[in-house]
C-alpha cells in the first residue's frame, strides 16, 4: 500500500531499462510481456521491504499487510486501489488494468524481516491492495513462498481474493493452518454474469468463485465472503441480494460481510465514466448519492442493512462476529475497531 523507500540498486547503481520515474523509485528492474498474457505489461522490481505496516488511523482489524503485486488485471471498474498506481506515474485506470507491477524478491525479503527480533507476529493481511491470486501469479507463483513464510516463523494471516488460483494452495494453506490461524475470504457481490463481466472483466465468473468457497470448506477451512461493494441500483434489491445470498449460503460460506460502493479520488471518475456508458440513466442518481463525498449517505445505508439483515438469518450467514475476517480499507469501521456490516 505504501511503496515508498522501496527503491534499489544492483552493484551500487540505480536499476533503469527505461522506466517510467514512478517505477525507477521503487527498483524497476525490467518490463516484461509475454503472449499467455495478452495485454497486460509486467515491470518486476526489487523491494526493499515486504511488510506494510497500516497506520493506526487506518482502523482496520489488522496492523501489517504483504503486496507482492500492484496494479490487477481483474480491471473491477469500482477498485479503491486504483489511485495508488499514479504514484508511478501511470494513469488509474487502463494503466492500473494492464500495468501490473511484481515484487520478485518479496519472499526472500518477508522472510528476513519475519525472522527479527523486534517481529511480534501480530496478524498480516493479504489481498487488502490488488488481488494476490490475480493472473499475474500464475506466472510468478510468490503466494506459496509468503505462505510458507508466515506460517513457519508463527505469524497469522488473512487472505481475500477474487481469484479461483487460491485452489492450487489449498493443501498448503490447510497444513498452515494447523501451525497457525489462517483466515479465508472470497469477494463476491455480482451474481448476474453479464454485469459481472461489464464491471468486473477480468474476474472468475461467479459460479467459479462459488466453487471456490465449496472447496475452501471441502478443505476443512472456513471461508467467509465479502459481499462488497453493493453498487446502487444494480446489485441493491431484494432479488439480487436473496438470489446470491442464497448461492453463498449453498456453497458453504461461513459468514458474510455486505457493504455499499465507495468512490474515492480517482476511481471516482474512472467509475463514473463506466457508468456512463453501460448504465448512463443512473449517472444523475450516483452524483446525487455521493455529492457529500466518497461514502453512501446514512440513509441509503440503514436501508441497504434492513435489505440484508432478514436475508443473512435466512441463509444462516452470520457467521462468528468476532471472526478475524480479512477486509480492505474500504470497510468502514467504528470508533471501536468493530466491522460495520452494511
């Protein structure tokens, strides 16, 4: 989340292969394309550091998160990471689709830092950036390294993901969990294909991410799902959210977590522009929804958890309240630190 001090040199000097400034920071290394990836550019980097820590005014249900990717090919037009690749000087929107930047070393360096004296192996969170099991790790496979990292020096981790690549770990992840608590997440809000493919194109479809969270709990791992975000008018009523709240419930969730769309800087427009074009009669109704700033007003809110509520009871989702859930820093969160639901 913070790629600030991650610049490096090989042999003394500064490594440049005509990267743009923004990626030279952070010790670009060299840029890659290759054909089983069609359109999509990777700019390998060594890091400095692994570990992120997250400011306390955060409020997030944890301290430390590892990124070994920014930038996703998922492409979900509402991401909130999307600002973050402007730092490198690329722009938030294709550029954050197609652009993906790969920390090589971030294993080798998680490693090292896990092993310091001053570690408290206080809980890491993956996922809560760009997607850890997007397509650029079936190239890179850096997952089962952190994995295997965090577990064998007794750290507990959080892993939410889009990606139906989280499978291929599932052995690994269920031996870690006997050494340590792993907790699972899958996102999932859109159970309508065709939209599923307009605002989110280069996700698994929602039948794939179904049966991921089946065979999360075939593993003997719950698996909780972030129904989030809820984007107005779209995937908000009632037949939308019993319709996917009961495929959730069938496929064995443990609990889910539901909250509204927030837009803030640049994915705002970016949002806004997709808007335009795939559902332009709503245009008028989100300025007026988010004309106070980035989040839904309380009373859309109040109204999208009285939706929910009856629905999480149907389907027996509550799940574990107090459960460490892994989350992005778009939940919004109480002054306590307690997730808000809806």
């Amino acid at each position: 989340m913070r790629w600030a001090g991650q610049a490096v040199a090989i042999n003394g000097k500064p490594v440049d292969d005509g990267a743009l400034p923004g990626l030279q920071r952070i010790g670009f290394v060299r840029r890659v394309r290759a054909p089983e990836f069609d359109g999509i550019t990777f700019h390998e980097v060594l890091c400095k550091s692994a570990l992120n820590k997250v400011p306390n005014a955060a409020l997030l249900p944890f301290r430390y998160t590892v990124n070994g990717y920014r930038g996703c090919s998922h492409g979900c037009r509402y991401c909130f990471a999307r600002p973050t690749h402007e730092y490198l000087d690329f722009n938030c929107g294709s550029d954050f689709d197609s652009e993906v930047v790969v920390k090589t070393n971030v294993v080798e360096v998680l490693r090292r830092e896990l092993h310091r004296a001053s570690w408290r192996r206080e809980t890491v969170a993956l996922g809560t950036n760009t997607d850890p099991y997007q397509r650029a790790e079936g190239r890179y496979v850096l997952m089962p390294g952190i994995i295997g990292a965090l577990a064998g020096s007794g750290t507990p981790m959080s892993i939410l993901t889009k990606g139906t690549l989280l499978r291929r770990d599932l052995p690994l992840l269920a031996q870690a969990s006997e050494q340590v608590p792993v907790a699972l997440a899958v996102s999932l809000a859109v159970c309508d294909p065709e939209l599923q493919r307009d605002v989110e194109p280069g996700t698994p479809a929602p039948a794939a991410r179904l049966a991921l969270v089946t065979a999360i709990r075939e593993a003997g791992l719950d698996c909780h799902v972030m129904v989030a975000p809820v984007l107005p008018h779209l995937t908000d009523s009632v037949e939308h959210l019993d319709l996917l709240l009961g495929h959730i419930g069938a496929a064995g969730a443990s609990g889910v977590t539901v909250f509204g769309l927030h837009l803030r800087g640049s994915t705002r427009g970016w949002f806004l522009s997709w808007l335009g074009r795939s559902h332009p009669e709503l245009v008028g109704t989100y300025r007026e929804l988010y004309r106070r700033g980035a989040y839904l007003p309380p009373s859309y809110r109040e109204t999208l958890r009285q939706r929910v509520a009856p629905l999480i009871a149907k389907y027996r989702l509550a799940g574990d309240r107090h459960e460490a859930v892994p989350a992005t820093e778009s939940v919004v969160t109480q002054p306590r630190g307690q997730l808000t639901l809806f």
